[in-house]
C-alpha cells in the first residue's frame, strides 16, 4: 500500500474507496459504488494508476462492469483465515451512506446472517478497495458494511449448498438490500454467477477456531429459500397491525404479523413475503420505500 505521510491525510483518505451500484453485464446482480473523495493515486501492477481522489464516473477505465471468461475456479485456493491486524483504512464506525448510516462490527466472532449476495468483476479489478488492498477478482475476497477490515467468513449458496471462504477487505454493498458483494471467483465458486444474485448465509469465522469445528451451514434444501421483507417490528401490537394493513391495501403480497423475541425484547414483527424472486424483492422494496416507510430489512428463510 502506498505511503502515507501526513497525519491529516489518515482522517480524510477513502472510507469506501470501491463500494457502489452497477449492473453487472452479462449477470444483473452487482452493487457498488465509490463514495470516496482522497487525495492519493495508487498504483496497481498493470501499468495504470488508481487515482482514488476521483469520483466514480472518472476514476474506473469501465462505465459498466463485466466479466472475463469462464473461470475454472477448482484451481484457486480458499484463503486460510488468520488473526490480522485491523486496517488503517475502510473501518471508520459509524459512518454514513446514501442516508444509511451502519456501525462496524469489533470482529468477525458470532456473525451469522442470511440476505441477497451480488458480485463484482472487471470494472474494479486492480483498483483499490476500502481498506486499500488491491481488487483482486480472481481472488476469493468479498465486500461487507459491517465486517471489519480485514476479517473472513464463509458464504453458502442456501440454493445449491456450496461454499466458499472469503476474506473480507472493501466496503459494500449499500443498494438493493444486498448482504454481501463477492469476488468474481467467490460467486462463479458458489453459483451466484451466472445468475447475478444468491441467497446466501454469511457466517463470520474466529481465527483462532480450527475450521472443522464451524458448525455446518444451515442449508434449506426442500424448495427454494423464502425472500422476505420485514418493514417493522414493534413491542406495541396495534402498531404492527396498522402498518401490516397498510402494506395489505398496497397490494404488494401476502403480509405477515409474527411474534419474535429481540434484544430480549418481545415483539409483533410486520413482513412483506415470502417473495419469488430477487427482482420481485427490489421492486417491493421500491414501492415500500415510496409509501415513505424506511428500507426494509432482508430476511431469507
């Protein structure tokens, strides 16, 4: 990584150098986008340089992303997860996107969640991610807004039950309800490519714990994994049940009121679902977002 001399310099060079919204040609499931405004250039090893103080529509080679050829990613080795010290860069907490505003977590211990992954390939490879590290798509490598920097987890395909170890080093993604942004090489290894999106568990991994003894994915293996969009939850039930019939009148789905227990709080959480397709959940959660209610929440199950 480049050099850094100035300390002012530390406070204002990227947050989320690579982190952003694209379509991925020919997939459909990309999303990143540079927020970042540094004021470095980095070079990367094939002849060109990152000039990271630029925006987004100046500073990539590409308008849009793309892929390369087929990838015969039974040659490539999973990263060995390893105790690693925090990076410099890409790790600001709490920090603020698009009106979002997300908390990076002390480690990778204990997380577990379910949603949408999506990938990115050729427009970002060999520019710089959020901590600073070179985009390397051929590697097994992924994006999180709440990981630290860098930290490992393992994605599983809920679909086909395939995983892949990834080590987590750029910011993203930020649109479209997405859960995690894989490497090339990560969703061609899982089959999240060619089809753009997966449903996918992310489990974080502790450095220190053996792989053999991670508990084994919790695949849903009769049919395919519901998508759901939970819009609220709320301890008062009248509450609930007025939002619940306020989504039923705009005709976006079946609506479901559920008992569910968070932060040891007793809850009536209102969801939108189950949904039949990723597309189909961008498009509720659209209409959701123009009836003025907040961005729902991804849940597969």
């Amino acid at each position: 990584m480049r050099a850094v001399c100035a300390a002012a310099v530390l406070t204002t060079v990227l947050l989320l150098t690579g982190c952003g919204s694209h379509k991925t040609k020919p997939s459909h499931g990309g999303s990143r986008q540079d927020h970042a405004r540094g004021p470095a250039s980095a070079g990367s090893g094939d002849g060109f340089r990152d000039d990271i103080s630029k925006p987004q529509g100046s500073r990539y080679r590409d308008g849009e992303d793309s892929v390369p050829p087929p990838l015969d990613v039974s040659k490539l080795v999973e990263p060995v997860p390893k105790a690693e010290p925090r990076s410099l860069y890409g790790n600001k907490s709490p920090y603020t996107v698009r009106g979002q505003t997300y908390r990076v977590l002390p480690s990778a211990r204990g997380y577990d969640e379910r949603g949408i992954a999506s990938f990115y390939g050729n427009k970002f490879h060999g520019y710089k991610t959020s901590s600073l590290e070179t985009y390397d798509m051929y590697a097994f490598s992924a994006a999180s807004t709440t990981l630290p920097l860098p930290s490992y987890a393992r994605v599983t395909n809920l679909e086909t039950g395939k995983s892949v170890i990834v080590r987590v080093n750029d910011r993203g993604p930020f649109h479209d309800n997405r859960l995690i942004d894989l490497s090339y090489a990560a969703a061609v290894k899982i089959g999240v490519y060619p089809k753009g999106t997966g449903l996918v568990e992310v489990r974080g991994i502790d450095p220190g714990q053996p792989l053999q003894e991670l508990p084994p994915p919790t695949v849903v293996r009769s049919g395919h994994p519901g998508i759901y969009l939970q819009v609220g939850a709320f301890a008062d039930a009248d509450n609930a049940d007025r939002l619940a019939q306020r989504l039923r009148q705009a005709n976006l789905g079946a609506v479901q009121v559920s008992a569910a227990v968070i932060n040891g709080q007793q809850v009536r959480r209102v969801r939108v679902g189950p949904l039949a397709s990723v597309d189909r959940a961008d498009q509720v959660t659209a209409r959701i977002e123009g009836m003025g209610l907040p961005r729902p929440q991804v849940a597969v199950d």
